[in-house]
C-alpha cells in the first residue's frame, strides 16, 4: 500500500534527505535535521504524490490520507505534549509547500493553524500572554482568509490601520491584548460580510482547508510564471508540510530569522543573516519592520544601531554559529536557514541549498574544493553555465560622474541603468512593446511581481532587508537589486519617487549599482569586468576536464578579440556577409548585384577583395595559429540592395545607374521564400566568381601572416546549404584552383581544408557521400531547425509559447536542440560521415552552441567542438566540462 504521509521531529525521522523527489526539498532537509539531532519543532510531510494524485484525480485524495494524517498529528501531540484543538492545551502548527526545487514565496503558507474563539484562550492562558495569544490569532485570520477564504488581504490592512490609527500609534507592537481583541472580532465580521458565512472554527476544517490550498497554489498563476523562468516540470508537483507552531512573537527572549551559512552575495565564509525580536517569520522576509544583524561584524557592515543578536542573545547565537558549521559540512554546500527562538529555545525551521550571486557561487565552490569538503570535479558540477553571463557583462566604471539619489541595501550585486517604472505589468509592457530598458521600482516586491521583475535590468525597493523577496529572487535571477532603500518615498498615484528633496517621475532613468546598494541619477558609463581570480581559477580547472574543444563565431576584429579573452580555442563560423555590409563595402556589393554580365561582377568584386583579404588578415592575425571557419557568402542577395524610395534613389546616385533598374533587380530577385530560395552554395554555382574572389582573399591573407608571423595559418573553408554532394565537388575544385594559383602567385603555401556547413535534413540523411568531398562538416543548427521542423524562426514565436504550454514541445528548439528530431540528424550525419572518412572533424556553430543542454548533447554524439558567440565561450567551456563529467547538478547558483 502506498505510503502517503512521513513523520518528522523529537530526534527521528521517517525520512532522508535523498528522498527529496518525494518529500520537497523543504520536508526531505527537515527529516534529515531530525535526524543529525537537531532541535526541529515535530510535524509530518504529505508527499509529492499526493498533489500528483490531486490533479490527476478531480482535486481530490486518496482514500487512506485521512487516517494517516490523523495518525501523524497524533504523534505531533505526543512528541510535543499539547492537543490540536484543545481549548486547554492547543497544539497549533504551520502548513507550508515544499516543492522538490526550491521556489521562494510562489506558493502558499499559513500559520497558526488551531487558532478559534476557544482555544485563544487556552493559549493566552498556557502563554500567559493575552497579547501574544491575540496577536497570533488576528494573524491566522488574515493569512488563512487570504490563502484560503480568498477574502484579500488589503480588507484586514485597512481595519489594523485604522484601530492603529484610533488609538494614536504606528507600530503593529504598540497594540495591547484588547486592542487585538478587537482587531479580530472587526476581522471576523468582514470575513461575514465578504463570504456569507462565518470564519472557520472546527480546527479540523482549517486543516484541510490549508492543505488543499497548498495543493491548488501549484497552478497559481505566480507560481506557474516561476516554473516556466526556471524549467520546473508542472508533474514534479509540491508536497506540503505540518509542523507545530513555535513561536517568535510570545516576547523580548523570543525571535526570528533567517540566515546563510556564508555570504550569498559575496561567498566570503562568514555567518550572514537577519532576525527581529518579539516577530513572526513573515515579518523578516515582509520587510515591515528593520531587521537586526546576527553577527556584530554585520551590524557595523551595515552601520546599524540595533543589537546583533551575537551580543543580545549570546548563547542562542552560540548554538546556532554550531548548527550553521554542522549543517554546511553534512550537505558540503552553502546552506539558507530559517530559525525561531522561543523563550531563549532555538528550534530550525528550515534548511536548503542556498541561492547565491554567480560571484559568491563560484568564490564558494573554489574555496571549498581548496578546504577539502568537496572536490574540484564536484565545484565545477555545482556552478550552473547558463549563470556565468552575470559575470562577463559591465559594472559601473568607478571614475565615471555620477549624481547619489540615495542608498539601501545592496541586496543583489551587478549594475543596471533602465526607466523607472512603478508595477509588474508596467516593466513587462515597456519591455515588451515600447523596447525599452527598465528599473522596477516598488515599496516592496510580492511573488505576483515575478514577471515584471524577470524583464527588468533592476529592482528597487525602499522596504525590505537582505532576505526579503526582492532580494531573494533577484539574486537567484541575477538581477541587480537595491532593497531597504528607507528614505525613498515611492508614490504609485503620483508614479514618482521623492528623495531628499529629488524627485525622479516615470521614464527617467536612474541607475542601481547592486553591490553598494546605491542608486544614482540618470546613466552610469559602466567598464568589462575583470575575469581573474576565482572565475579563473574554475576555468583552468574547467580545461583539464573537457574533450569538447571551444570557438566562437566572430567576424569583427573585435569580437575575435573577445572570444580569445574568453578562451575560444579558434573561430567557428565566420560569416563572410556581414562584412560587406560596411558603408564602404556595400556599394562594390550592390554593384555587383546589379552587373548584367560576368564581367561587370568581376570588376566590382574586384573591389571588394582587399577589403576581404585585410578582414581575413586581422582574424588570422588575432586567432595567432588557431583554426578559423570561413563560411562563404550565404543570404540571397537581394538582403543587400535598398528597398525604399530614398534609399533607391541614394544608392542609384552613388552606382551611377537609374533607379528604374534597382527596382527591377529587386523585382527579379523577389523570392516567395528567400530561406529557402536563392542562397549558399547556390550562388556559388550561378555566380562562381562571388566565391572565387573571397577564396583568393582568404589565400592571400593566409600567406601574408603565415609569412609575417612564422605561425601556421590554418583557414578552413565552408560551404553552406549544401545538399548534394556535386554541390560540393564543384565548389571545392573552384576553391582549390583559386588556392593554386595564389600560391603560384606568392610562391609560398598554406595547408587549408574545404568543408560544408550540415543545414539541410538531406545533407545530414547523404553525409556519407558528401563525406567523400568536404573534409570537415559543422552543423548550422539554426537552419537545421527550421528546415527540420518546416518552421521560421522569425515568425514562430506567436505560436511556440502556445505549444509549449500544451506540452507540444518542452523547450523552444531554437533556444535549445531538439534531441529527438534535430539531434537524431546530427547523429546520423556524424556516423555516415565518418563511416566514409575517419577523421572527419564535426562541430556546431548554430545558436545551440552556447546552450548547455545542447552541449551535453555534442558530448554524447561524439563532436569535436562546439562554437558560440564571444561572450558564450566561458558558459560553454564549463558546459563542456559538466558533459564530459557525466551531467551538472548546479545546485543552489543564481
């Protein structure tokens, strides 16, 4: 029979931590608390596949889950000696989600669950405490009115502000116990008024009522936003998780916090953390009241007047600082916990793998693999690629002007410049339709920001600490965030933000540098990072471990130039045509087009050619001996010729010919369907003079710096869109006669190799027969894609989200390689191809090259190199080395 339901606390567990599938991520790390001994407050976990169950079956349970509830909550009261629903003695507890992949504030928790008009009493009895007693329950209403009830939770802010109000204080704390009593009778009318009937009294009740909340907050709407930014499969499901209350609001020896085990925005091993005293969890994580530093060191980092709790609760903080020490060891990585002090008793709430900046998860993984607790092979699983791009962008250059508009916390690091724009659908509005460039601007941020926060460049927030939302999830997107910035007064009406006398509206812009935590007026000049240190360290480790060599697709002197500071093992794909779109170049371009013989061509490519030949010189020169993959001229040509009137008319100008004629060469170049129309080696055959020219530029650039430099040259020459092999056969001879005589010419030879560019399903079905000619095939997996799917790139996106969310597809295939189709092309083509020429060199140079998915593949099937763009080299380098040690488990990174 399956077992449902797995109890936890009082020193036992019928759970681990490796049985996370089943138990969330949450319920797993706290079964296996239980069992290294430490204090965790007793309580059961209903699995995974209860909610898989759930929504397989009309939203509803399995028959036997109620007795076994009932049987865990019985051992709940035994383990800690009070009874749910007693009005005497009442056991009350938290019901929470746990998802096996950690997905911070998405879905739903409540909180003193037990709370009704008698056990109150007993509790304010027990406690001796009626404000406590009281306090907690008005809270319990809120939250299971809100999560449950579906009453919003504005309805109880405005009556709390208002009895605040009457009675002529600020803060939540000022209330005494007839205060609250009257907060929560004036709560219970409106949830009367909202719903018709009555709150909930049967504890019973509630309980279910939380659970099925719990279970229906997985297809909330943030939390399905959230799955779909961080590829979580909706069938994982969440488990939920029971646990008696312990609590951090019963008075001045009572607290509660959250904290890491090093520091999740640096990685610098010290203890890092918030908690308030006399507070409920919520409270931290809300931002509503200034949370005080654990550790001295941090309360004079960030200049605070509030005791760390290092010097007001000394031996609490000492047992914690040893939990902190023995749970980083036990689990080997950087942990995030979640702790309540009642009445000077730690208990822990929570334990999981914490997120973290990619610069404070690449300084953690280095510097444990140097401690011993893990290995280096182990360091480079743990860092995800995809998150290396936080670091291989600008930060604020520190001699450029800048104007101070104010500080907060630098709650996530990177810089950020953008308009300001004060809501979620506001940020992905402007993203989306007016391309602009934008900083989220809010009090404080809530999981139904999480759309607007993913396209923004930034986040402020003038609530909120390091722990809280904004914080949170900014560092786990890599988002640059400021939090806690007090002095900000944020208008949402008015949208403006006023600061000492400043004020900065709608669409200006400001700049937010994450690391300082300060936010400055209008645009900061920014400056390339610095890519040494632990980052350099991980990448020399990286190299000793992968087989997959790495370029990268460059043409520009500049982008050949970044590639090779990012480690390219050599260019890729080099495509010619960007070249000629120069202003210098594009006229010889179009004069070819519209040369009506051989010769006019000849005469304006002849033109073109030095302009070639230095291209290739600067390249060779950069790449100091390394492959480069020239790819031949590929679009059809009418992407170069002017297409409206002015441009016409200018372009008829300069070329010397009458604009009727531009026209009528557009006209007679007018292709139904150019991608799979009159391009690649097609050109080559109908106009052989157009790879001609750019074969004897590349050949004489070869010479000139092999002579120069005494460096082996070595150009590789491909041909795209190739579909047969006589395609090939008749370029490569054009190709080789060009070689010999340039070599003739110049008395001097290169060694060089004609190869062909696998973009079509009938290449990749004939490889071993075009195998007999091209000596090195790369596989142009954009095209690829779209000739294997019958689908543009350009123009599928509308329908490609649709898909995805019918489960057509699981991943856009653009972004990363269809295996099963694209993939199952490259395979066949890999093996046909070297069944006929052994050595035959493979490689890819479509956009998948940068994708770690689809490197992991390249692994797999047996390529030699992978090419990406400049800024990709280091994201595939380490992907490589992740395929080649069997996988990546880039746990807890940004």
């Amino acid at each position: 029979m399956t077992k449902w339901v797995y109890s936890f606390g009082a020193g036992k567990s019928e759970g681990r931590a490796d049985m996370k599938n089943l138990l969330g991520g949450k319920g797993a790390n706290l079964a296996e608390m239980s069992n290294l001994g430490i204090p965790v407050p007793p309580g059961f976990t209903i699995s995974t596949e209860v909610c898989t169950y759930y929504y397989a079956n009309g939203e509803t349970y399995p028959a036997s889950l109620k007795d076994e509830v009932m049987g865990a909550l019985a051992q709940v009261e035994e383990d800690i000696g009070l009874k749910f629903g007693s009005t005497a003695d009442p056991l009350l507890v938290s019901v929470r989600s746990g998802a096996r992949a950690s997905m911070p504030g998405m879905m739903d928790t409540i909180l003193n669950l037990g709370l009704n008009d008698k056990s109150v009493e007993g509790l304010a009895k027990r406690s001796n405490d009626a404000r406590f007693a009281y306090d907690s329950y008005r809270r319990f209403i809120q939250m299971y009115s809100n999560v449950v009830l579906g009453v919003d939770h504005h309805n109880f802010e405005e009556i709390l502000d208002e009895v605040k109000e009457d009675k002529g204080v600020s803060l939540d704390t000022e209330l005494d116990a007839a205060d609250l009593k009257k907060v929560v009778a004036k709560y219970k009318d409106k949830v009367q008024e909202q719903l018709g009937k009555p709150f909930p009294q049967d504890v019973h009740e509630q309980l279910w009522g939380a659970v099925g909340a719990v279970f229906g907050s997985w297809m909330n709407q943030r939390a399905i936003t959230y799955r779909r930014l961080h590829d979580i499969p909706a069938e994982w499901g969440t488990a939920v998780n029971v646990q008696s209350m312990v609590f951090g609001n019963m008075g001045n020896d009572c607290s509660t916090g959250v904290c890491f085990t090093r520091n999740p925005s640096t990685g610098e091993n010290e203890f890092y953390g918030e908690f308030l005293v006399n507070a409920q969890g919520e409270d931290v994580v809300a931002g509503i009241r200034t949370p005080q530093q654990l550790t001295i060191a941090g309360k004079n980092a960030q200049h605070s007047d509030l005791a760390a709790m290092e010097e007001c609760m000394p031996e609490v903080f000492k047992e914690l600082n040893a939990i902190r020490h023995k749970l980083e060891a036990h689990y080997k990585d950087m942990q995030d916990m979640e702790f309540t002090v009642q009445q000077n008793r730690l208990w822990m709430l929570q334990t999981r793998t914490g997120k973290r900046t990619t610069k404070a998860a690449l300084k953690i993984a280095v510097d444990m693999a140097r401690e011993g607790l893990i290995t280096r092979k182990e360091a480079i699983k743990r860092i995800d690629p995809a998150s290396l791009d936080q670091l291989l962008h600008p930060t604020l250059d520190p001699k450029a002007p800048r104007t101070l508009l104010g500080r907060g916390l630098p709650a996530s690091p990177g810089a950020a410049s953008g308009k300001v724009v004060f809501s979620a659908e506001d940020a992905e509005d402007w993203v989306k339709n007016r391309k602009e460039q934008v900083i989220l601007v809010r009090i404080e941020t809530s999981p139904e920001d999480i759309g607007g926060m993913h396209v923004s460049e930034g986040i402020l927030t003038t609530r909120g600490g390091m722990t809280s939302h904004a914080a949170v999830v900014a560092r786990g997107m890599g988002t640059p965030c400021v939090a806690g910035a007090g002095e900000m007064r944020v208008d949402y009406a008015a949208k403006t933000i006023k600061v000492a006398g400043k004020l900065v509206k709608e669409g200006e812009i400001i700049t937010l540098d994450g690391s300082t935590g300060e936010v400055f007026v209008g645009a900061v000049a920014t400056i390339q990072p610095e890519l040494t240190g632990d980052f350099g360290t991980l990448m020399e480790w990286v190299d000793t471990i992968r087989t997959l060599k790495v370029r990268a697709n460059a043409e520009t002197p500049l982008d050949a130039a970044t590639a090779r500071k990012f480690g390219a093992e050599g260019i890729g794909l080099c495509r010619t045509e960007h070249m000629f779109f120069d202003p210098k170049r594009i006229i010889a371009m179009r004069e070819t087009i519209l040369a009506e013989t051989e010769k006019g061509r000849r005469a304006a490519l002849a033109k073109l050619l030095p302009f070639q030949r230095q291209d290739f010189i600067d390249l060779f020169e950069i790449m100091q001996g390394l492959p480069v993959t020239i790819r031949l001229l590929d679009p059809p040509l009418h992407e170069f010729l002017p297409h409206t009137e002015d441009e016409i008319a200018e372009v008829a100008k300069e070329a010397g010919v009458e604009a009727a004629m531009i026209k009528a060469r557009n006209a007679a170049l007018h292709e139904s369907n150019p991608m799979l129309g009159h391009r690649g080696c097609r050109l080559g055959i109908t106009y052989p003079e157009i790879y001609e020219m750019q074969a004897r530029a590349i050949f004489e650039a070869a010479v000139h710096v092999s002579r120069e430099t005494g460096r082996t040259v070595t150009p590789e020459i491909m041909i795209p869109l190739v579909g047969a092999k006589k395609e090939l056969d008749l370029m490569k001879a054009s190709i080789d006669k060009e070689a010999e005589a340039v070599f003739a010419e110049q008395k001097y030879s290169v060694k060089y190799m004609v190869g062909t560019m696998i973009e079509l399903p009938r290449a990749a079905l004939l490889a071993g027969e075009i195998a007999k000619t091209g000596e090195f095939f790369s596989f142009g997996t954009n095209d690829l894609t779209q000739t294997t799917f019958g689908m543009s790139r350009d123009d599928s996106g509308p329908f490609l989200e649709v898909y995805r969310a019918k489960g057509i597809y699981e991943h856009d295939p653009f972004a990363s390689l269809d295996q099963a189709g694209v993939g199952e092309l490259i395979k066949i083509a890999a093996e046909r191809g070297r069944a006929t020429r052994s050595g035959l060199k493979l490689g890819i140079c479509g956009e998948h090259g940068g994708d770690p998915a689809s490197i992991h593949f390249c692994q797999g099937a047996g390529l030699d190199y992978v090419s990406c763009s400049p800024y990709r080299v280091p994201i595939a380098r380490l992907a490589a080395a992740q395929a080649a040690l069997g996988g990546s488990s880039s746990s807890g990174t940004a």
